[in-house]
C-alpha cells in the first residue's frame, strides 16, 4: 500500500541500537553518554508538552525528577547519534491523585511532576497520538508497550521464579532455570470488509455512544491472516467473506498488539450478531460514510483518528487503498 507507513505508530526509521543490547560494556557507554536521553513513562502515560506543536520531552538521564525511576530502563535506540531510553516512574505518586479519573476510554487526566514545568504533563497516549511526529510516536508506543509487557511478566513462565531484565530492557531472564522471555507482540487482523458499495462496521460493548468501527479479532495459532478474516467476521456478525487481501499495519501498544490491516469482499450480506462479541452491526454505504467522517451523522461517530480504522475507512472513500 502506497502510504502504508503513514499510520499512527507506522515507524519513523528509528535505528534501535540492537547491537549494543546484549554487550553490558556497551549499555554502560550508552548510559554513561552525556547526549543520552529519556523518554519518561507513568503508568503507561508518556511525558510530553501539550502545547503546540505538541511532542515527547527527552530528559537527561542525570535530571532530578528520574530519581522517582522504579526500573531498570529500556533502550529504545539512537537519534542523531545518542542513546535513547525509556524511564518509568509509576513509583512517583502525584498529590491528591484521584484513581478514578484514571483509566478510561480517553483518560483526559493530566499528571505533573514537582520537579518538572508545568507544561510538561504525563497524557494518555490514545489521547495525544495524532499530535505526535511519526519518531514521537514511534518511541511512545515502543516504550509503552514494553514496560506493560514487563508489568505482567515478572516471573519465568518455565519454572516460576522471579526473572530479570536484560538486554538493554528486551528480555527477561530468569535466574534459576535460564530460560529467556521475549517481548509478545499479538497479531490482530482489522478488516474493511465491503458488499457492493457499503461496508460493514460494528460496536462492541461499553464503547461510548455512537463509536463504530471496523470489525476486528485476535489471529488464533496456525491461522494465516486470511482465514482469521473470515473466521472473525463470521464469528461476529454471520458474514461470509471470499477474496481477502493486506493493506497495512499498525502497532497498537494497547497494550501489545501488532494489527494487520485486511480488505475482504463479503459473498453475504445478512447480519447475525454474536452479542458476546459484539453489540451491533450494519452495512454503511459509502455516501452514508462520507456524511458520518464529516461528523453529521445522527447515529455513528467518526472512526478515531490515529488508528487505523480511520486510516482505512478514508482511503476506502477516496478510492486510494492501492
């Protein structure tokens, strides 16, 4: 696909220093650089200036407010020649923090750091995605996505004991059996399925009013992409689906999903809802859809901008999904 990489999260060339993650002398330099940078991390929510033009703020490893790290950090690579890290203070607790404005659909809470301007701010990262660079964004979702991966794999799934980071952060290694641990990555197809001139969108539950989107599921082990396209879709909405093809991927550090972006031509179009798997589904036509991305529709919302449901959706209605 021609503009493939221009999705939220589609990489930015970040030359990630892979080389230097197994060799400690190398680490320690890369640590030791006076150029070297942070980018800081509370519970998943990265540090950045809200301010336009919005973007990650990178720390100097040696700045006070680091002293709150709760972690061994992450090498996330090179820019311009300086290591970059990723730093996590979930350890730092803000004053009067109030837990239940966090963690929602669109967490709109903003955390500030005393030894830090106020105009730096830890935000929601599905918030702030489409105001990042494609390099911000790229070092976002890189790091979020592997401090969760960290969060829930802290013991050896071989034999249970407590394992540690290694490898500049990308790798867990246990202590008592020697097994590795790696980084998941969840492969998830996301499908832009269309039956003459409409296409097929659907809600899951507890979505916010009005939110549709492109249908989607997990890649089961031993599927290709193609089968769990229509295996998906049939599952959800009693949709057959023939012809299927690949568009374009996207990370999606929410938390470790990898989503492969598909097309398919439905050879049915009768609806029958699972209602575990989702709420609702219709056929949208594509006129019906332009009224709906211009955000007059009276019963669905845009798709989000940033994932890549929109990005499908806005390409399928100006004919560029070539």
């Amino acid at each position: 696909m021609k503009n493939a990489e221009h999705v939220t999260f589609g990489g930015s060339g970040l030359d990630r220093a892979g080389e230097l993650r197994g060799n400690p002398q190398a680490m320690a330099d890369a640590a030791a650089d006076p150029t070297a940078r942070a980018i800081v991390f509370w519970r998943g929510k990265p540090l950045m200036s809200v301010e336009r033009p919005a973007g990650l703020i990178r720390l100097p490893l040696d700045h006070v407010a680091l002293k709150d790290a709760s972690r061994v950090p992450i090498l996330l690579g090179r820019e311009e020649g300086g290591p970059t890290f990723a730093i996590d203070l979930s350890a730092w607790e803000p004053e009067g923090l109030d837990e239940g404005s966090l963690g929602g659909f669109l967490d709109p809470s903003e955390q500030r750091h005393p030894a830090l301007p106020d105009w730096m701010v830890f935000a929601e990262l599905r918030r702030v995605m489409t105001w990042l660079n494609p390099r911000d964004a790229e070092l976002a979702a890189a790091g979020r996505a592997v401090f969760c991966w960290h969060d829930i794999h802290r013991f050896c799934a071989k034999c249970g004991s407590e394992s540690e980071i290694t490898h500049g952060g990308w790798q867990r290694t246990c202590g008592s059996c020697g097994a590795s641990h790696f980084p998941r990555t969840d492969p998830v197809v996301i499908m832009l399925i269309t039956h003459g001139n409409s296409v097929l969108v659907g809600r899951s539950p507890g979505w916010p009013q009005g939110m549709y989107s492109l249908l989607a599921g997990f890649v089961e082990p031993g599927e290709t992409l193609e089968a769990a396209v229509r295996r998906e879709v049939f599952e959800e909405a009693g949709v057959r689906v023939g012809e299927v093809g690949y568009l374009a991927s996207q990370p999606w550090p929410f938390p470790a999903s990898l989503m492969f972006g598909c097309w398919g031509n439905a050879t049915s179009s009768e609806i029958n809802i699972d209602p575990v798997e989702i709420e609702d589904a219709r056929w949208v036509t594509r006129e019906e859809m332009m009224t709906v991305s211009q955000g007059h529709h009276p019963e669905i919302m845009p798709a989000r901008k940033g994932a890549i449901a929109h990005f499908l959706i806005e390409r399928w209605l100006s004919d560029t999904l070539d």
